[in-house]
C-alpha cells in the first residue's frame, strides 16, 4: 500500500513551444517549475531527434530527468503539444501506469477546454489567465486531487 | 483510499462517451448550410449598402477598387452576378467552421493513438479514423503521387448521399457543391491541427461520388 502519489506541478506546452498553462500545487516558488518546463522542453526535443532507427511512435516518455527532489515526466500527443508533470523524488515506487493514466486525464482535460469555440478564436494559445481558461484550471485541480495532491495549488 | 483515488483518476481519464443522435445530426448539418447562405446573403447585401453610400457621399471614388473581405473573390470592377458572390462567402465561412470543427476532432481522435510516422500515416488517420467518425464509412480509395498530393475518393459521401433536386441531375450537383464545403473545412482544420499545412479541393463529378485532392506544404 503504498502512499498516493503528490503532483508537484503542471505544465502544458503547444506545438509551438509556448506554455500554455503550467500549475503549482506546492507551496514553494513557482518560477522552480517554470524552469522545470523548460528543461523538459530540451529533453523531449533531444529525445525525439536523436531517435533515429529506434524510433518509438509511443505518447509517453516516461522519466525524462531527475533534479534537485524533482522528477519530470513528459508526455507528447500526436498534435505535438507535451505535457510535463513535476513529481516528488521519493524511494517508493511510481507505476507507470497511474502516471499514464494522469497524462490521459490531463490531456482530457486540455481537449475539453479547447474544443470550446470561444477560445480559440484566432487559433493562439495565449492568454490563459483571461476568465475562459477557469474552468480548464479548475479540471486540472480536480485531477491533481484524485492523484491524491490534496494541498493548495498557488 | 486508494480505491477511491485510482476510480476517480480513471473516470477523469477516460469518462463514458456521451452519444448524439446521428439523424439530428445531418439534419442540423445540413440546415445549418440554408441558414448560413441565408445570412451570409443578408450580411453581403448589408455590405454592398454601404459601400453605395460611402460611393454617394463620395468617400470612396467611382469605379470600387475597394476590398471588402466578405467576398472572397478577386476586386473586379464589373458586376459580380449576386448568387457566385454570395457562394462563395458562404463557402469560405462554412470551410472556417470546418477547421474548427476539424482541429477539435482530431484532438479527440488522437487520444488513444501513438504518434505519427509520416505524412501517409496522417493521410490514413484521415482516411480510417477521422471518415469513420464523421461520416460512418471508410474513404473507398487513395491515389498518391508521393510528392505531397493525396485524392481521396469516396464513392458514397454522406452528405450529398441524400441530395436530390427537382431540376435535374446538373442542378442537384450545382448545389451538391455548398454541401461538400464544410466536409472540405474539417478534413483541412484536422490536418493543420497535425501540423501538416495544406489545401484541399472537394471534387463532384456524379453524385454521389466525391473526391478531395489534399495538397501538403511541408514534407516530414
């Protein structure tokens, strides 16, 4: 039995290498998990080019690295937006079929929001403060607490 | 507690599928495109009023060079006849909606899928999964020449399947035409939401038989 997993943080990046929303649910600084998904960005470009012959058409890329009590795992849709999820460095055991299972939810999530027509009207992904993104923000919160997060997302 | 968690995850990451009626859907789909021919007609008929005025308080001069974005033909100086006019705004606002429609459904289609190889592997997704979801059949044949263009033939395309008029065959093709624009928006909103830019062109030669040519820009 062991404890439930604690998401750290979230971070959705478009096609185009913009971030699209990056969420912390622990209260520490924020700007930590912004570098965070920047250098997952690099990782996931370096894994996807240097595959040459041993091309994998998998969505998930598993641990991408490991830094400083943080390990990132990525996911990459077939629409090219990645997924990065911050995860606390523990001993125990992470299955990776739970955090696969948070990717699918987080790209639930993701499809949900943007499938509303009102968004995105001129096909940029900026700007997700405005009011229209709350409810893509409030899925997000409610997926980091089945994961079992339970603390409050800053 | 763990239950709970692992049921609750799995019910955010994969919840039922929640189903439409699919004759109250081509019905909307097709009184959606009267409707929008209708507005466009109105919004066009609104546009030419203005430009009237402006031409009589003598704002703008004689010969209209000036372009209005409704009309998405070229600026000619001679009368456009009015139904060719009206055509194609209703054309190009029903291929908008289509690329959002487009994009939003190959967001859902990919879920469950690896990523993509190559661009054939794109075209096939369109052809399998994406035909199978709109339109309930698989595309009947696919030519390529391997250099980026792509036709894709159906033999039974659904939304002109039912398309009958009581002037004649040539007729019922001639309006068969609107019907296919929006058909033409999804396939080109689903490819550039992949990633692979490009154009396409809904051909009608007899009904029900359809034929898109896709174009791709870049090569992966």
């Amino acid at each position: 039995m062991a404890p439930p997993l604690r998401l750290n943080a979230v971070a959705f990046i478009s096609p185009q290498n913009h971030p699209i929303l990056i969420r912390t649910f622990e209260k520490g600084d924020e700007l930590k998990y912004h570098y965070v998904a920047h250098t997952s960005l690099d990782v996931i470009e370096e894994r996807s080019q240097s595959n040459g012959p041993t091309k994998s058409n998998d969505c998930y890329l598993g641990l991408l690295y490991a830094m400083d009590e943080i390990a990132a795992y990525g996911y990459i849709t077939p629409l090219k937006m990645k997924i990065v999820i911050a995860l606390p460095l523990t001993d125990s055991v992470v299955r990776d079929a739970e955090v696969i299972m948070t990717f699918k939810a987080l790209h639930l999530a993701y499809y949900h929001a943007s499938s509303n027509p009102f968004i995105r009207l001129h096909d940029t992904p900026a700007g997700v403060g405005s009011a229209k993104w709350k409810r893509f923000r409030r899925k997000v919160d409610e997926i980091s607490r089945a994961v079992g997060g339970g603390s409050v997302p800053s | 507690m763990q239950a709970a968690h692992a049921s609750s995850l799995s019910a955010l990451a994969d919840p039922p599928a929640r189903m439409v009626d699919g004759a109250a859907m081509d019905y909307l789909l097709i009184e959606a495109v009267n409707a929008l021919r209708v507005s466009s007609a109105v919004a066009s008929a609104r546009a030419r009023k203005i430009e009237r005025d402006m031409l009589e308080a003598g704002l703008v001069p004689p010969p209209p060079a000036k372009q209005n974005p409704r009309d998405s033909a070229s600026s000619t100086t001679g009368k456009i006849s009015r139904p060719a006019d009206d055509d194609e705004g209703v054309k190009s606002r029903l291929e908008a909606i289509g690329m959002h429609v487009g994009g939003n459904f190959a967001e859902r289609l990919c879920r469950d899928r690896p990523l993509f190889s190559d661009s054939l592997d794109v075209i096939k997704f369109v052809c399998k999964d994406l035909w199978v979801s709109c339109w309930d059949k698989q595309v009947d044949n696919l030519r390529t020449n391997h250099r980026g263009v792509y036709v894709l033939q159906d033999n039974a395309f659904k939304p002109i399947a039912r398309i009958s008029s009581w002037e004649g065959r040539q007729e019922a093709l001639k309006r068969a035409k609107l019907y296919v624009a929006l058909p033409a928006g999804i396939i080109r909103g689903a490819l550039s939401r992949i990633g692979s830019q490009g154009t396409v062109v809904p051909e009608i030669t007899t009904l029900p038989q359809c034929t898109f040519q896709i174009k791709l820009l870049k090569s992966t």
